[in-house]
C-alpha cells in the first residue's frame, strides 16, 4: 500500500517496484481513450488503471514472442509504463490505446532483444528458433470440446504456421485485433495479414481433417 500511495500523491516519479505492487490491486474498467486524456493530465488513478488493465494481456503477448525471459517481459512492460508516465505531458491523443501500447511494447521488446543481440529481426527464421512464437489450442479459443485426437492434430497444425502467421492468428483470435490493428502492430502490409490469416487457417483445417 505504501507504494500505491507514492504512486497516487507524489508527484515527481513512478518506479519498477510501485508498478509491481500497483498490478496486484482491484481497479474498475473506463473507457481508454478517457484514460489516456486523464493519464496526460496526470491522474493517477488512470495511469494505475490502464496498467492493471493491459498488464496480463502484454506480458501474455510477449511469451508468444520469446521464450524463457520472463524478466525481460515484466521489465519491458513495467519500463514502459514508466516511460508513458514520465512523458504524460507530451504525449499525442491515441484513439486506440490496446494498439498503442501493444505496438510500443513490442518495439521495445525486439530493441532489448537487439542489444542482447539475440535476434535481428522478428521474421528473420536464421536469427530465431521456429518454435519462439508457440501457440496452444486454448489460445484459439475453440469453443468446442475438444477429444485427445482432435487436440493433438489442432498442435501438430499448429507447428506448421510460420512464426509471422503465429503471431498474426495470436493478435486476431486471442487479442480479438482486427487487421488494422495488426498492421500498425507489426508493420506488416494490410493485405499480407489478411492473405496470412486465410492461409494460417486453410492449414489447421486441413490438418484437423486429415
């Protein structure tokens, strides 16, 4: 609680350990882009609001980008809540902040992970393990029971998705993003996400009939 309350009266700085005990607490939804108006205002009740809100969801995000680096998520997330709140006053009017924070998350990630020099380019399948962006059946949401048979075959379609199909069906079906969204997300070309989308899933039907 000591924490939140730096967070909430103080003015000056919001640090890495105050965002670890601020996810832990109750909050109620808004509506973001009256979030975000507030947080440039400097409220902050908004601020701890839409952390607790997109912390889950990022840090889910992130394990689908890379593998065993728990640290390095949290850290990515909680750097970049800091950031927004440090440059509260310069920042411009987002009308889809889930986009927003999902793309500058991911840029940051891919930047640390440059410095790290693990991977050059998230695509790049020579600087990547073919496995880093791994999908579960629970991740698609089949609203279906789902026999051992069935669940084995939806894994094995899986596996054959290249890690930018992945990653697209990830945002499309478990974020619930449409294909702008995507595409601001990724920088990947609008129609590009929508021929992958459509060949990602001519695969796992496939490969579930069989």
């Amino acid at each position: 609680m000591y924490f939140l309350l730096n967070i909430v009266y103080l003015p000056q700085q919001t640090t890495n350990k105050q965002l670890h005990y601020l996810k832990q607490l109750p909050y109620k939804y808004q509506n973001d882009e009256v979030l975000w108006l507030q947080l440039k205002q400097g409220n902050r009740t908004a601020f701890a609001q839409l952390f607790r809100k997109y912390y889950t969801s990022l840090y889910e995000y992130g394990t689908h980008l890379v593998n065993h680096k728990e640290e390095l998520l949290k850290d990515t997330i909680q750097d970049l809540f800091v950031e927004l709140w440090a440059k509260r006053e310069k920042l411009s009017d987002v009308h889809h902040v889930k986009t927003y924070l999902f793309k500058s998350f991911r840029r940051n990630l891919l930047r640390e992970l440059k410095k790290q020099r693990k991977v050059v380019l998230l695509f790049d399948h020579t600087n990547i393990q073919p496995d880093s962006f791994s999908l579960s059946t629970e991740d698609l949401m089949i609203a279906v029971e789902m026999n051992q048979e069935i669940q084995l075959k939806v894994s094995n379609a899986l596996k054959k998705l290249t890690i930018s199909q992945r990653e697209i069906i990830y945002l499309k079906f478990k974020d619930n993003l449409d294909y702008k969204e995507i595409e601001e997300i990724t920088l990947l070309k609008y129609q590009s996400i929508r021929n992958s989308v459509h060949r990602a899933l001519k695969i796992l039907r496939k490969t579930i009939k069989t």
